[in-house]
C-alpha cells in the first residue's frame, strides 16, 4: 500500500545541503512541504527549484517549512544549487535531502522496495516517479499527495492555495469550493447543524440545502 491522506508522513535521518537531520524533529510542530525530484541536473526541476527559493516567503509567512529531495549524493546537490541560481536567479533557500540510498523515495511510495544499486548509474527516467508534493500536517499527518509526470512543471502557487484551504479548514467547520481563493466564500461543512451553524455562522445563503455558503471566516491572505 502506497501512502495516503491521513497516515502520519515516515520518519527519516537524511543528509541535506543544510546538515544531517531527523524528519519529525525538524518538522517540529510547523507545516511542511516536501517536494522530490528525480536526479539532479535535470531541465524542470531546476525551474521548480528555483521558483520555490523565489516564493518561499509566500510560505513563510504561512508558518510552512520547505524541504527539497532528490536522487543524488549531497555534493552534487551543491553543484546544482549554482546552476540553478545562475539559470533561475534564485538559489535554494531551503534544504534539499541527499536520497542517494532511496529511504525516502522508498518510504514515501515514490520508488519500488526493492530499489538498489548505485544512484549515480540511474538515469532521471529511472527515477522519473520521484516527483510528488506532500503537504504535511503540524500532527505529522499527510494532508495532500502530488505526483506529476517528468514533462510537466510543478505549479506551487496551486500548492498554497491548498495550504490556505488546509490551514482554514484545520481551524473553521468549513470547506472551500472550487477554483476558492483565500477570502473567497466557502461553504459549511457537512457535520454542522443548521442550529449549529446560526450560532456560528448567523445566515448563509442555501442555493440547495446541501450547499450553505458564507464569507471566509478569519484571516484571508491575498497572494
Ligand atoms: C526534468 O526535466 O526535470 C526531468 C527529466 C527527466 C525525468 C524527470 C525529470
């Protein structure tokens, strides 16, 4: 079985470009966003890289850490940080795991078990399936999975505008329709009463009395 929404995310230890660490300790109690890579060198993940160093204050401010991941030794890594900042002019900002020996693509679902052998003979069509996104609870538990095919580059604005859902409905008894933007309407939840939701809410409009919809509760934050 592959990971799902709602498992807590695996622990790991992994060397990364900014030190060795242990994955739950560094989450510590924040939001988190993973976002792996195949192999290094390769033409879209060094936009996605270095779009994510150019709005990671957008996921600052947000209280989201940022970690990266892909299929090489540390050093190498290194190398592609001044590739990506001379081609993207943004260097990471963030740290990016050393998966060199596969735990983690293994852990997260992303590479077979029984992946061995030495990283630098896999080619990135190897490794193609090492492209996902998790978004990580401050409960340590998978919020949102990902997975992109090796042609397509990533689109991290989408990303916060889920983390903005997440972090909205992790705090309100709401949920955000789609194409919803932070301070657009949303709708109240299933689980809540109409009494419940008066005392709430006061009034809403109800184009079917399954759709109950009210302006954003709390903070809305323009992007
Ligand atoms: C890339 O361009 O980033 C890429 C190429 C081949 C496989 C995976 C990613």
């Amino acid at each position: 079985m592959g990971l799902s929404i709602g498992d807590t995310a695996p622990d790991f230890e992994a060397e990364t470009t900014e030190g060795r660490i242990s994955f739950h300790d560094w989450i510590g109690d924040a939001w988190t966003v993973l976002f792996s890579h195949p192999k290094d060198f390769t033409p879209v993940c060094t936009t996605e890289l270095g779009y994510m160093a150019k709005i990671k204050p957008e996921f600052d401010r947000r209280g989201v850490r940022v970690i990266g991941l892909s299929v090489d030794p540390v050093d190498r890594h290194g190398e592609w940080a001044k590739d990506i900042e001379e081609t993207q002019g943004h260097a990471p900002n963030y740290p990016i795991i050393s998966d060199a020996d596969f735990n983690v693509s293994k852990l997260y679902g992303m590479l077979p078990a029984s992946t061995s052998g030495d990283p630098l003979e896999r080619t990135p069509a190897d490794n193609q399936t090492v492209r996902n996104v998790f978004v990580i609870g401050p409960d340590k538990k998978v919020k949102l999975i990902l997975v992109y095919p090796m042609t397509t580059g990533r689109n991290f604005d989408e990303v916060l505008r889920v983390i903005d859902s997440l972090q909205l409905t992790a705090n309100h008894r709401v949920s955000t329709p789609a194409q919803w933007r932070s301070g657009d309407d949303v709708i109240i939840s299933g689980s809540v009463s109409n009494d419940e939701a008066r005392e709430i809410f006061g009034e809403w409009d109800e184009p079917r009395p399954y759709i109950r919809i009210v302006p954003q509760p709390g903070v809305k934050i323009p992007l």
